[in-house]
C-alpha cells in the first residue's frame, strides 16, 4: 500500500502526494499530482499505468516545498525519488514512465 496524503487548495482542487515502492531498485518514488479532487487524482495516475494505487488516510500531506513544485509544472504531476537524495530536482512523469533504450549490441 502506498503512502501518502493531500492537501486541499483555497481554490478547491487538492494536491496528492504518494509514495510508491520503486518497480526496480531500493527506495521508493514520491508522486505529485494536482487535480480538481483525490478522486481525479488518483484516476490520472491510473490512466497512466499505476492500477493499484490507493489513498487511505493523510499519513503522509504534500509538504509546502511539493506543493509549489507540482503547481508550477505544466503537467500537474512530478515525481523524484524517495527519500529525497540531496536536493534531487522533479521529474515530469514521462521520464519515468518512459520505456528504457534498448542495451548496445
């Protein structure tokens, strides 16, 4: 199950950030998403690939410092590794959904 939480905008629409075990690898992946609702939110990344995605509870908000990073993205949706690894920058949620270049013959 992942964690995560949300935090609801003055202008009504909620940012929510969850954290996912990375498909390979150790650690995790930290997922920003701005939407009208949690619902839309989660149905965005669902859209996307990400079935099993859940939000149970507010365990774990979007900080103040991810909420502006997600609001200034054109996409609404970021992601960088989790636990942030020394200042790592938001990734537009192509990069990682984008399929690895084929190994050099």
């Amino acid at each position: 199950m992942a964690d995560g939480g949300f935090t609801k905008l003055p202008g009504g629409s909620v940012v929510v950030a969850l954290t996912l075990p990375r498909p390979l690898g150790e650690g995790g992946i930290r997922v920003l998403v701005h939407a009208a609702n949690r619902q839309r939110a989660l149905t965005r990344l669902r859209n996307l690939g990400l079935r099993a995605v859940y939000l149970r509870g507010n365990t774990a908000p979007p900080t103040p410092d991810e909420v502006t990073a997600v609001l200034h993205h054109p996409d609404g949706l970021v992601w960088r590794t989790a636990p942030d690894r020394g200042g790592e920058l938001w990734h537009p949620i192509a990069a990682l959904l984008r399929p690895a270049a084929p190994a050099p013959s």
